[in-house]
C-alpha cells in the first residue's frame, strides 16, 4: 500500500478518525540518516504522528512541528509534518541501538527516555504559531501524544503509531488517531467503548503486517458505530524544502571574515542539512562571489 492519509467519521459526526501509512517515507529517512533500527521506530513514529496532527488544520500552509527531548541516548528527536502532505524529520543520534524490551520490541520508550518533554507547535502559515509542551510519560510517543491531546487541546483522543522495521528495512510504519468531538465527548458509554476499542487493537503495527489496509483497519475499530470513509485518499511523502541557494545564503551571513577563512583553511564550505541528510558544497570561488555580493551592498 503507498503511503497515504485517510480520514473518516463515526457516531454521527462525533468521532473523528485519521489513518496513515508511511513505509516509505520512513525507510526514505532512515536510509538518508542512517539510522539504527530503535531511531528508525522513534522517527517513523513521530513522522507519522506529525502528519496526523496536521491533518485537522484548516489553511493549506498549516505545519506541525513535533519535538521529543528525553533523558535517553536517542537525544532530541525534531519532525516538520505539512498539511500537503510533506514531512521531514532527523533525531540526534542516529546510531544509537538497545536490545529489545521485555516484550521483545523496539525499546522506543529507553532510546527516547521517560524524563522530558514534548513540544508541539502549530503554525497556519501567518506569523503567529501556538506552541505547547508537556511532559513526557514514557517516551514512547504514541502515549506522549495522546496526553498531549488529552491535556493541552483536551480532546479525548487516543494516537496509535507503530513501525516494524528489519534487516531487510521498513516493512511497515503508520498511524492512527481517533478523537472524540465535544459534541460526542459528554456521551461516556461511546467514549467508554471506543476506549476498550482501542485496548483491544493488537497494536497498529501487526495489523500492517498482515496486510490489512487503513480501511479495514477503522472497520475493526468503528465499524458498528455508523463509520463513514470520506473519499478523498492524500498522498503524503518525505520531503525537505532545503536547496544549495539556501545554503548559499545560510553561508552568506557567517560575514565575510569567516567565509574568507573558509576560502583559505577549507577551500570551500560543506554543510549537511539536518532534517535530510543532503550534503551541499560550495567551492572557493563560490565563496568568493558571497564576499563580492557582501562587498556590494555595504557601499
Ligand atoms: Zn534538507
């Protein structure tokens, strides 16, 4: 199945339900980072998580930019997730490998560790972005999301991510997220059943393995309480806006006394972008017109 965003409704309106697939889009991150197979699972999960959380926004520009900062060996994680359907994304330290938990998975939550915070800012494209934090609960990401959407935009929700990754690379990685509507959220028994609902999934993951598509998927899920597909399916891939202009520009205001040590220690400058691995180099000469460009406009 291609990577895609699926979104439906149940109970009338009241349950509002997003599905994900990003296989791709995380075996594309982890062959640019390199990463192990635990910084794999903590990325793909956050990328997926950041594409949900988007696709509840309005304006086209909307972006979602997701940050985990724990107390493990994993360092910071940092995802950029677009309305259209773009994400990006890069943890601190990509290497880093743990065995396996006692339920023999991917030791997501010790890689992230339980003591930190998560940071979600939404920004609609017009200058004024709302940013939030909590703390983490067990760095697991899934669970910090779902008590960041109970706790800072008090929607009960419940964010399911999982990514199943092996020797042969990403065989499955995708979200979903489930809310309940304020017009629903007063009604306990439908919150009460989603929520066992929900225990019972056997973990998102498995369910992507077998190869069950999204559909099928929420018909598990909501399948008896009204579900309705709506029928527009987004595509959604890993993309990052960065480009050597940029770089150029980046490089630009070092100021000229640094770029004329770069010209003569380096001949040249290279730099690496952080969110996709892309590696950029600029030569001496190239440099050198900066200086000129600089020289310029100061007259
Ligand atoms: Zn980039």
């Amino acid at each position: 199945m291609a990577d895609q965003l699926i979104r439906a409704t149940a109970a009338e309106g009241g349950i509002r339900a997003v599905g994900v697939i990003t296989t791709r889009i995380t075996e594309e991150a982890r062959q640019r980072h390199q990463l192990s197979y635990v910084a794999t699972a903590a990325l793909g999960r956050t990328m997926s998580a950041g594409l949900l959380l988007v696709s509840s926004m309005k304006r086209a520009e909307s972006r979602v930019n997701i940050r985990i900062k724990g107390n493990g060996p994993l360092g910071g994680i940092l995802v950029d997730a677009g309305l259209d359907g773009t994400v990006r994304g890069y943890v601190e330290n990509p290497a880093v490998e743990l065995p396996p938990n006692k339920l023999g998975k991917l030791d997501v939550g010790k890689a992230v560790g339980p003591d930190g915070y998560l940071y979600v800012v939404r920004d609609v494209g017009y200058g004024y972005p709302y940013s939030s934090t909590v703390e983490l609960i067990s760095g697991e990401i899934g669970d910090d999301l779902t008590n960041y959407l109970a706790t800072s935009e008090q929607t009960p929700s419940a964010l399911i991510v999982g990514v199943f990754v092996g020797a042969e690379g990403v065989t499955a990685s995708g979200g979903v997220l489930i809310q309940v509507l304020p017009k629903a959220a007063r009604d306990e028994t439908l919150v009460e059943l989603l929520e066992s609902r929900i225990a019972k999934l056997s973990g998102f993951t498995p369910l992507l393995q077998e190869g069950k598509t999204l559909p099928e998927i929420f018909q598990l899920l909501l399948g008896d309480m009204g579900l309705v597909m709506l029928p527009d399916i987004q595509m959604v891939r890993f993309y990052c806006g960065c480009s050597f202009d940029r770089v150029l520009g980046a490089l630009k205001m070092l100021g000229e006394a640094e770029l004329q040590d770069m010209i003569e220690k380096d001949e040249g400058a290279e730099a690496t972008c952080h969110f996709c691995g892309e590696i950029y180099q600029a030569t001496s000469d190239e440099l050198a017109k900066l200086i000129d460009d600089l020289q310029a406009e100061t007259v």
